[in-house]
C-alpha cells in the first residue's frame, strides 16, 4: 500500500491535516482548560524519521476542555504517538489515547 508524503501533520482523531497555527490552539486550549497540565514523556525511541513516545498527561480539569465541562477534578491519561520528522519538520503524526475522564466517577 503506497502513501503520498504529508507537508503537515495529521491526526488520527481528526483525520485532516494540521497547521502549525492549529497546533498551537490546540495546546493553547489544553492549557486553559487544565493550566497545570503536565506531559510527561516515559519512553522514547526513535528508528531514522520516526519517532514513537509512550506519555502520561495529567493535570486538573478546571475549565473547557475539548467540549468537556470542567470536573474540579484531577486526571491521568496514557497514550502513545509516533511523528515522522522531515529536515527539522514535523511532516506525520498519529496518536492514541486513553480518553478524558468525564466526572461523576465511582
């Protein structure tokens, strides 16, 4: 199976291409709705462009958060991604990740 060369990355999730500006609101978002986000990288490898991380985001939801209202509570999620780099530039991104805890748990 043959894939054309992506200029930007894409997401998995959003299955569109992403801009630099685009990357930079998602995060902008993130850290408004969890200003004590932290991100947390566990293992690395890298094999000539791709790079895959293994990561831990945690923080507490204390506003907006991808559509989610604010919980007041702590979080923790896990997730792994891969990023083809390309002459210093990003060029392919794919992700998986748990999903948000919702609030009103157990």
């Amino acid at each position: 199976m043959s894939r054309s060369r992506r200029t930007v990355p894409a997401s998995c999730a959003a299955a569109s291409a992403a801009t630099r500006e685009d990357w930079r609101r998602k995060w902008a978002a993130m850290r408004a709705g969890c200003p004590d986000l932290e991100v947390i990288t566990e293992q690395s490898v890298e094999s000539g462009e791709w790079v895959a991380n293994r990561y831990t985001i945690r923080g507490t939801h204390t506003g907006d958060l991808f559509g989610v209202a604010a919980t007041g509570e702590r979080f923790e999620i896990t997730g792994i991604d891969m990023v083809r780099v390309v002459d210093g530039l990003l060029v392919e991104h794919w992700a998986c990740a748990a999903p948000l805890p919702s609030g009103g748990g157990e």
